[in-house]
C-alpha cells in the first residue's frame, strides 16, 4: 500500500538522521503534496508511523519524531484462526464493590475535575425553562429533535454528515449497542468481534446469549481476511467493533480499514456494529472518521455517547441505525419510553453554545500529556521488557509484562482496594495471560494517584518476580 512504502521511507530518514528527534514532520497538506498523494494517504502514512512510535502528534502543533525514550515495545496481539466460542460470566468478587470504594484504574473513565460542572449546569437551568408542557408527556422514543439537530450540526464539523431523521438517541452507547444486537441477530447467534475486546460489550454478549468468533487485532485494525472468512462461510450473522481508539489497546483501525470493513458488510449483507464511543477523544489535530462515513447501504450501526467526552453519569448516547432504522424504532418503543427530555435539552443547548467543542479541545490536550507521563512513569518503574501500548486517544493503557500471574495480581488487588481489570476479562480464549488494562483518566499529579499507581507496581514486581506469588 502507499501510505506504508511512504511510511517505510521516513523510518529510513529517522534511522539515517535525515529526520531528527523531535524535529516536526511537514503537515498534512505539504506531506500530500510533496508525495503527490491524497490527504486520507498523508494521514494513514502519519498514523500509521506514530502507531509504530516513530512519531508523537502534539495537538495544536503537528507531528514530530519521537523520542527514542517513547520507542517502548508495545504488547503483540497473537495471531489465530477460531471459530464460534461461547462467553462464560464472571463471578464479580464479593470483596471489592468498584462503585461504592472507586479505584481511579479500573473503569474508564477520567478525573471529575475535568468535567466543566457550570457550564453543564447553566445548560440544565436554561433546558427546565424550556420545558414547557413535555413535562407531562413521555419522551419522543426517537429523541428529542433539537438534539438530534444539534449532533447532526456538531459532526459536520469534522466531515461527517448525517441527517437528524436517521438519529436516534439512546440511554448511553451501551443501550444503543444493546438495542442493535437484538434487531440484528438472535439468541445462539454468533457475532464477531476484535480480541482483545473491551470486557463490557463480552459482557454484555453473554447476559444476551450471543455467541462470538475473536478476530484478531493487528497494526492497522483488525484482521480483515479472517472476518472476511467467517463472512464467507456464513459463520456469523454481525460484527461489533470498535473502530476509532480501541478499548482496551488505544489503538484506531485506518481508513483504509473502516472502507474495507464497510465494503465487507455491503458485499456479504452483514450488519457491523459500530462502537465509537471514543472517537472524539483522539491526541490528533484531525478527528478520525467513523466507518459509517463510507457506508451508503445502510449495513452500518454506528453508535455513541457522551459519557467518555462529558461525563459517565449522563446516560445519553445515540445510534445510526442505517436500514434497519425503522426495526430499531420499533424495538425501542416496546423497550422503553425514551430518555429523559431535560437531559437531551441540556446537553443539546452545551452542543449548539460551543461549549461541548471547547471542553472538547480542552480534555484531548490533557488527556494526551497525561498519556505520555503514565507512559514515561511505567516505562521507568515497571518491570525490565514491559510492553506498553501507544494509544492516539482515549484514556487506557494495555500493558503486557512476562511471566506476570495475572490471577493473583488480580487477587492482591482485591485486598489493596485496586480495581485491575486483566486479561481474561478480554478475551473468551484466554490468549491474553500476562497483560492488563490500565485506566490514566485520573492525572498522575494527584497524591491519591501516584500513591495507589506505586501500590499497583510493586503488586506487578510481585507477580511477575514468583509466578505463584
């Protein structure tokens, strides 16, 4: 492909000192140009390399050549071929209730002062008074038409456009998810997925009675040929994939890809399941497209929410459900009774005030210098040859230390108060013993923080020192 003969090309220049550390890559448009190739081609090259580490994008600023200090080795997804495997339910221990005694590393989420409180209260104050008379009557179970205006408008911004009839809005990603998997596919079904896989949605895959075929994670997504085998055999009746900022590996599928992906569906009349609720979250000056971008078929069910780029405690997210709108309305008027109308006001007056993109901006930056510095900290303090993987946005890490017990880290954790999601919790076939997934959404300068993060690094010496701890 060109964008990795390009890509080839600057490794070479870095090896060579053509390029040096930390000089800035040329942008975007004089990269097109030098190289006579198309903007998408420019940014997959760019991407592409920094999913290597041999570049740091600095928002606001560019690409730069990375520090050699920054060319951590990142875990290696294993490489197989499997079929159909059913999820069994985790037993949730008895000693540790994340939600009443909160760990900063175990859900995915970030720190509460990050969260602009009085611009979203000025918001809900202006939203009651325009309640008028929708106080005494349910929810439009599609969403409330302001709303769905307002996010139309909002993703234009970023190239991605879609019409408000076509949006629906749901109680967070989640239930948008949830609600897509029960028009598409039945109990027993088999439904294909990346691994590792954000433990949630196996989760979630399992109390619906979906089975699943793991396809593998590779550099630039996931492994399109072996979804395209599952495809072609009949194998599966969907897919669910998180395409931008993957959960747990930080890591986005190219454009490239997300096409390939969306073709796939097209040709084979299998419906994927978009999960991209991170996509707004990216280090990078350019917010990536979601494969629905491409997707004129309707074979596409994208889906969203504001509770990674606000706040978790607003259960509102949203689904393009493409063809099967009119199923997905359907299931929803029997599901429930649409989301509560002073939160979709709300959150739809912080959209159409230039709020939502403000805090946008904001939380990026600081999400991606936090990201290096739990990256520079674990790199110095966890054991010798940890791999840490590169996120280009989100806030988890995926880190993989050798021979680490990650059963008993688990279980010391339990007795610390450290919520450590590892991971078994990824994955239905058990391919990923040494590693875990750290949340960094809470800033490493709070003295709570480091203080528990050293309690986690030495349990990771523990464990990784004497297998059986």
């Amino acid at each position: 492909m060109r964008y990795k003969q390009l890509a080839k090309q600057c490794v070479q220049q870095i090896e060579s000192g053509q390029l040096t550390v930390n000089s800035k890559m040329p942008s975007l448009r004089n990269f097109k140009k030098l190289h006579n190739v198309s903007m998408t081609t420019a940014l997959n090259c760019y991407q592409y390399l920094e999913s290597l580490g041999w570049l740091l994008a600095k928002p606001q600023s560019g690409y730069y050549v990375a520090k050699k200090s920054l060319l951590v080795e990142k875990p290696q997804t294993p490489t197989f071929i499997r079929f159909q495997s059913a999820i069994t339910q985790p037993q949730l221990p008895a000693l540790y209730n994340p939600f009443v005694d909160p760990c900063p590393f175990g859900i995915a989420r970030y720190d509460p002062n990050l969260i602009p409180v009085d611009k979203l209260q000025q918001s809900f104050r202006r939203a009651m008074k325009q309640q008028g008379n929708r106080l005494s009557h349910y929810p439009n179970p599609q969403g409330e038409i302001i709303l769905r205006d307002n996010l139309s408008e909002h993703f234009k911004t970023v190239d991605f456009h879609f019409p408000a009839a076509e949006c629906v809005i749901t109680h967070g990603c989640l239930d948008a998810i949830r609600t897509a998997i029960e028009i598409t596919t039945e109990t027993g079904d088999a439904i294909a997925i990346s691994s590792p896989c954000f433990s949630g949605l196996l989760e979630l895959l399992g109390v619906m009675g979906r089975r699943v075929v793991e396809i593998p994670s590779v550099v630039e997504g996931i492994d399109l040929e072996q979804l395209q085998k599952q495809m072609q055999l009949g194998a599966i009746k969907a897919g669910l994939f998180c395409t931008s900022h993957m959960n747990p590996q930080g890591t986005s599928m190219s454009s490239l890809q997300k096409q390939k992906l969306v073709e796939l569906a097209t040709q084979y009349k299998i419906p994927i399941i978009e999960d991209d609720v991170y996509l707004e979250l990216g280090y990078e000056k350019v917010i990536p497209l979601p494969a629905k971008h491409w997707d004129r078929e309707g074979y596409i069910l994208w889906c969203g929410s504001i509770s990674k780029t606000i706040a978790a405690g607003y259960r509102l997210g949203w689904c393009l459900p493409g063809r099967y709108l009119q199923a997905y309305l359907q299931q929803r008027l029997f599901a429930n009774q649409g989301v509560t109308s002073p939160l979709q006001l709300a959150i739809a007056d912080f959209i159409q005030r230039g709020d939502y993109i403000n805090h946008l901006k904001k939380v990026r930056l600081h999400l991606h210098q936090q990201t290096l510095q739990f990256i520079a900290y674990l790199q110095q303090h966890l054991p010798v040859n940890s791999k840490i993987s590169q996120p280009v946005g989100g806030f988890v890490l995926w880190i993989e230390v050798a021979d680490l017990n990650t059963s008993k880290l688990r279980e010391l954790g339990i007795q610390k108060k450290l919520d450590i999601r590892v991971g078994d919790s990824f994955s239905t076939l058990g391919l990923y013993p040494h590693c875990f997934r750290l949340n960094i959404g809470f800033s490493m300068t709070a003295a709570e923080v480091k203080l528990q993060l050293n309690h986690l690094i030495k349990l990771v010496k523990i464990c990784s020192e004497d297998t059986t701890c």
